[in-house]
C-alpha cells in the first residue's frame, strides 16, 4: 500500500470511484472536463492534499483532506476528510482504516488539532466505520444548493 498526492493522470480513476456508489450514480459525469479543472484548482491550494492509496501500483482509493486555519478555540488549525472512496474490489480488507489513519497522522503532522468530516445521512454503513474510528457524531450539518 502507497499513498501519494493524486496527479492529473488519477482524475479518470478518482471520478470513477466517486461516481461508483448509490448517491454518486446520480450527481457524476465521469468524462466531464470540468473534473480536471478542478483538480487543477485543488493542485494548487497548499491547503489541499488530494490523495489517492494505490495497491500493487494500481489506485485502490481516494480522499481529499483539506486544511482550514481559523480563529475559534484559539486559533486552532482544523483538517476536514472528504469524499473518501475504496474500490468495492479493496472493501472490507482495513485499506480504508488505514486510509484514514494517514489522513489523521498527517492532520496531525500539519498542526490540526481537531479532524472533522461529513457523510451522507443515508450511510449507516460509514456512520460505524467512522465511530469505530473514534469520530462522533457531535454536529448537525446543513447545506444550502446554489
């Protein structure tokens, strides 16, 4: 298992995994230039880290990590995961719990004190995953479609 900064040549992969589950089905276009676009955007925002975990050399999963400085509890630094993918080929095999216990390790590496993601309310399948991780439930989240 390698995890590394995904590159433009990943963005096919990475979409297809996104796109792979009941909820993306609906929203993705794989194929779509504007994918590209936005890892270009993604790339260049050193609070960004698009990360793909390739197994035997081929990508096996996807997650972004963003970085967020803020002024609450004390000018803390905050890490937020986001859009997380394993390949249904690599599910149930732990890639996923060590995927996320880089994504933690490197938060902590960047001077995070907290992390925080979100999932789908329909997801009682991550919902455990993530609590077995030691992730609680402590907010509710609210989004607003432009």
């Amino acid at each position: 298992m390698e995890i590394r900064r995904a590159e433009a040549a990943d963005v096919p992969t990475i979409v297809a995994m996104i796109a792979n589950d009941q909820l993306g089905a609906s929203r993705e276009s794989p194929g779509d230039p504007r994918y590209l676009a936005a890892f270009e955007e993604i790339s260049a925002d050193p609070n960004q880290f698009l990360a793909v975990l390739e197994v035997d050399g081929v990508v096996a999963g996807t997650l972004q990590l963003t970085f967020t400085p803020g002024l609450s509890r004390l000018g803390m630094k905050r890490a937020t995961i986001e859009a997380v993918r394993i390949h249904p080929d690599h599910r149930g095999s732990g890639l996923g719990q060590r995927f996320i216990e880089w994504a933690i390790d490197e938060a902590r590496s960047r001077g995070c004190g907290l992390v925080q993601l979100t999932t789908d309310a329909s997801r009682a399948d991550a919902h455990r995953f993530y609590e077995r991780l030691g992730f609680q439930a402590s907010h509710i989240g609210m989004k607003l479609r432009l």
